[in-house]
C-alpha cells in the first residue's frame, strides 16, 4: 500500500497539470476544430475548367508524370492554366495540360496568383494579400496529410478575419486556410492538447513516442488514484465518509464522483495514439491495396476527345476501379457526373460494379448495401448526399464511397473494438447522442469540467506537498 501512494503521490504531482490541460483544452476542441480546407470550401475555390485550354491527353499526361503506378488522374484550372494532377500510392506531380511541362510552383508571384484566384471564387477579400513563407512546416501545416505537398507557401489575406492561405509546391493547389480566431483558439485548444509544438510534432516518430509515454503514465497515475480513493472510503453509520480534510477531501469526492469517466477518457485518450500496437489500423492489407490501387491502362480512359466534357465542371478526375477508368466531373459540391468506361453517365458507382470489384478484393463478400446515416460505424461519402456501400467480407467489412471508388474504411474486428474503445469513450459518439447534439454538448462540457476541477484540487495538493518537501 505504501508504494502505491508514494507512486501515486509524485505521478500526480507531475501529471496534474497535463490533466488540467487536458480537460481545459477538451472543450475548446469540441467547439472548435483543428484547421483545415474543408471540402465545401476547396470546392468553391476552383475555377470552371476551360476545355479549351485542354491540350494533352489523359495518357500522355500519365505518360509525362513518369508515375508508372498512378491510379487518379484530376484535371482542374488554376490561375496559369489548366493543370493535370497525376498520382498513386506513393507519388503525386501536376502538368501543364497545355504542353505536359512541370506544373509545380514556387514562385511567390505565382502561388499569390492562384490564391487571388481563389479567394476570389470565394468571396474573400485579398486586395492586400501577400506571400509570407515558403516552408515545410508551420503550426498549422504539421499533420501527415501535408507531406506529399511541402513545401508549402503560406500568403496573408490581409483581411478582416487575419485569413492566411497554404498552396501546395508539388500541384499548386490551396490545401488549408485558418483564420485568426481559429489559430487563437487552438492555441488553447489542439495544440496543448496533443502536445503539438512544431519543434515536437514535425518529428512524427519522435511525437508519437512521447505523447504515448506520457499518456500511458497518467494512466497509470490515475488507475492508482482509483484503487487509493476506493480504499480509503470509510463508513459512518449507513454513510460513505472521506477520512481527509480540506483540499485532500475536496479531491477524494470529486476523484470517487469522476472516477469512471476520468479513467476511461484517459484511457481512451490513450488508445487515440495506439497507431496499431494494440489494435488493428484498420489499412488495407498488401494484396488488398494492390486490387485498389493496381494501375489501369491509361489509353482507354474517357477522354475528352471522345466524350465532351461538361460545361460547367469545376475538377475533372479519372480513376481506376475495378480495372477499368471513370471519368467524374465536379460541378458542385453536392452534384457531379460520373462517366463509365461503356459511356453511360450516372451520379455515382452503383452496387453490381462495386459486387464485382469486392469479387477480386476479397472472398465471401455480401452483396454491398447503402450505409444509414445513423450506422454505428459511421462513414461519410466525399459528396454530400452521396451513397457508401458497405461490403463484408467475412471478418473484415470494407466502405466504399460511390462518388469516387475510394475504401473509406477496412472494418476489422479490432477495428470495431477500436470504434468504441476509443471514439465513443472519448468523443461520447455514442449514436443516441449523435442523435442530440445539444445533449451530447453539455455532457462533454460537464464531465470536463468536473475532471478540470478535479486537477485543480490536485495541483493544489501537490504544490503543497512540493512545498512542504522543499521545506523540510
């Protein structure tokens, strides 16, 4: 017993301000996210595409990349011109679709076009807009999603909102924006709560190692804290007492009151750098990504040649699936056309092709069926409005959006597990509270604050306990 509350004294007396940070910082996040391009804002930036301009066929396009194994192919107008995007699993390069010519971009004078270009899709006001830094990293710029772009230049609007603006040197395409008050707020919000420094986080290996550590330790802290505050739960008659006094009863109460929740959002919070030590990682396998991501032949992709393009569409992407090439036109956020390789137009992939496909990916597949907006394993096409189509496979169940042909999910049993063990636990995504937000609002502030309080009383203690041991 004694080793526990020794143990149990100095890990809360160096964990109890990350667990204040924590719960403080939980509940800006819940209101304001990390910043991101979202899609409906991507969308609105992209100019019409003038076909044209269009001088370089899908295949020669491919051809130039030099990417023998790309699986997609997008077409979009940027302020210098048309523009191909060709990539695969591992490679991604832009092409001039006038002359096949490099379409990469880093020059400040061209990237500052393109992003006059795009806030002026959108609404913004750039009259003051400037190029700021040419960077592989910022704090804003560090999550994994961005490598395949750095460096990126990153231009101030100028305007109201302090908005600054990332393009991509590798395609030459707006890939994040934030805004003042979102900088501000995750300032207190995710950067504390991931521990995500630049200097930290730039180093994903080295942030992961860390974080995990951390995480596990405060675990630990608060595991023992449970066993002590159970012990010591003394009886008065038919009552429970705390047989402390002052702070230490105040932090016995909250700690016995919060104990369930404290535990498993700790937990939970873990389990959100597991990153597959305990759980699966819910990837394709080796043989699955190479039916996914196996390269077409590029020469019999719709082209435009051979069926015209639509006139309003803002991005035009030719993907493989099911061995075969798609042309899909994005008109808006919420519609496009899909071209399949007989001709036929549709709005999306429909079942029987992606039957097919599933026959190759994988053995003893059901027939895929529409995912419900209130699924338990939730899944979100990149189209609003627009089918996922579930398949299973034995144990594994794969997601498939039907707008573009992407697995949105491999659902295995541990990744199930993982689903609750540490989404529901940690976010309450329970579907009943999907289903109520302002509910699920309230008992996320509520149970950290309760937690926020229940720090404060240990920092308190603990800062007593340095001091009385620095005076002795």
């Amino acid at each position: 017993m004694g080793a526990i509350v020794l143990l149990h004294r100095w890990l809360g007396i160096a964990f109890c301000l990350l667990f204040a940070m924590w719960f403080a910082s939980g509940i800006v996040m819940h209101f304001v996210p990390f910043p991101s391009l979202t899609e409906a804002e991507r969308m609105a930036g992209l100019s019409l595409v003038d076909r044209g301009e269009v001088r370089i066929s899908v295949a020669d396009a491919v051809a130039a990349s030099g990417i023998t194994d790309a699986t997609r192919l997008r077409l979009i107008q940027r302020s210098d011109g048309p523009v191909y995007i060709v990539s695969g699993p591992s490679h991604l390069r832009a092409l001039r679709a006038t002359d096949a010519q490099d379409g990469s971009v880093r020059s400040p004078e061209v990237a500052l076009a393109i992003v006059l270009a795009h806030a002026r899709q959108r609404g913004l006001d750039a009259t003051r807009a400037t190029v700021v830094a040419y960077a592989d990293h910022d704090q804003w710029s560090v999550p994994n999603g961005f490598d395949r772009h750095r460096p990126l230049l990153r231009v101030d609007l100028g305007d109201a909102a302090g908005t600054e603006v990332y393009v991509s040197s590798r395609t030459g395409e707006v890939v994040l924006d934030t805004t003042r008050r979102e900088r501000g707020w995750n300032l207190a919000g995710s950067v504390l709560h991931w521990i995500y420094p630049t200097v930290l986080r730039s180093n994903w290996a080295l942030w992961d190692g860390v974080v995990w550590t951390l995480s596990l330790l405060a675990l630990i802290a608060a595991l023992l804290g449970a066993v002590l505050g159970i012990l010591r739960v003394k009886t008065r008659g038919r009552r429970l007492a705390s047989p402390y006094r002052g702070w230490h009863a105040l932090h016995h109460v909250i700690g016995l009151v919060a104990t369930v929740f404290v535990l498993t959002w700790i937990f939970s919070g873990w389990l959100s750098m597991d990153h597959g030590r305990l759980f699966s990682r819910g990837q394709l396998t080796s043989a699955e990504a190479g039916v996914i991501d196996a390269s077409p032949d590029w020469t019999a992709a719709p082209s435009p040649d051979r069926k015209p393009l639509s006139l309003p569409a803002r991005e035009v992407e030719w993907f493989a699936f099911d061995g075969t090439v798609h042309r899909r036109e994005r008109i808006d956020l919420d519609k496009q056309v899909v071209v399949r390789p007989d001709g036929r137009e549709s709005e999306g992939l429909g079942a029987q092709a992606i039957a097919s496909m599933m026959t190759k990916l994988a053995t003893g597949c059901a027939a895929p069926s529409v995912l419900g907006g209130n699924d338990d394993y939730p899944a979100q096409s990149i189209v609003p409005g627009a089918s996922v189509y579930r398949s299973r496979c034995g144990d594994a169940w794969f997601d498939i959006d039907a707008a573009d042909g992407r697995v949105l999910q491999r659902l295995d049993a541990s990744r199930r597990a993982y689903r609750w063990a540490y989404g529901a636990l940690h976010t309450l995504d329970f579907p009943i509270l999907i289903a109520h937000p302002r509910l699920r609002d309230v008992l996320i502030v509520g149970l950290c604050a309760l937690g926020l309080v229940f720090s404060i009383t240990g920092i308190v203690i603990g800062w007593r306990r340095l001091r009385f041991s620095f005076a002795g």
